[in-house]
C-alpha cells in the first residue's frame, strides 16, 4: 500500500478515506435494512387486502370452500403398480 512507502500525511488520507467508506457503508446497510422492513410491512398489507377483497367476492356469489377446493389443490397423480412379471405380486 503507498501508506506504509509514502509519508505521514498519505497515511492519514487513506485513514479518513477508509472512515468514510466503513462510515457510507454502515449507513447503506442500515438503509438496507430498512427499505426490507419496509418492504414486508406493505406486502402485509397487500396480502390482507387482497384476503379481504376474497372473501367479499365470495360472499357475494355465495362461494364456499368446497367450490374452491379444487382450483386450489394440485392434482395428485394416480399411482400405478406394476406387477411384477411372471409372479403377479405387486
């Protein structure tokens, strides 16, 4: 590094310049976190929203869970047995 070659004085620029840098990076990361609060905070809210305008929709055409069921499940697949050849066991 030119601080440990050059003089003193570059040494106390590198110094502050490095205190600056920890000092904007500190201040990012707290930004950071903040903006992530944030963030879950208003897809909270949306998803309550969203869960309220659902069950008013399905209020109004009488939609019950039973009529929902299936839209919201996947499909399983039927499993199938081979049985083994020559034997007849499964």
């Amino acid at each position: 590094m030119g601080c440990l070659k050059g003089p003193k004085l570059n040494c106390e620029i590198y110094a502050k310049a490095g205190s600056v840098i920890m000092g904007n990076l500190e201040q990012l990361l707290k930004q950071k976190e903040d903006l992530e609060r944030q963030i879950e905070e208003a897809l909270s809210a949306e998803r309550g929203n969203a869960i309220l305008q659902i069950k008013n929709i399905c209020q109004q055409f009488n939609i019950k869970y039973a009529d929902l069921k299936p839209h919201l499940t996947k499909q399983r697949s039927k499993r199938v047995t081979k049985l083994s050849a020559g034997n007849g066991t499964a």
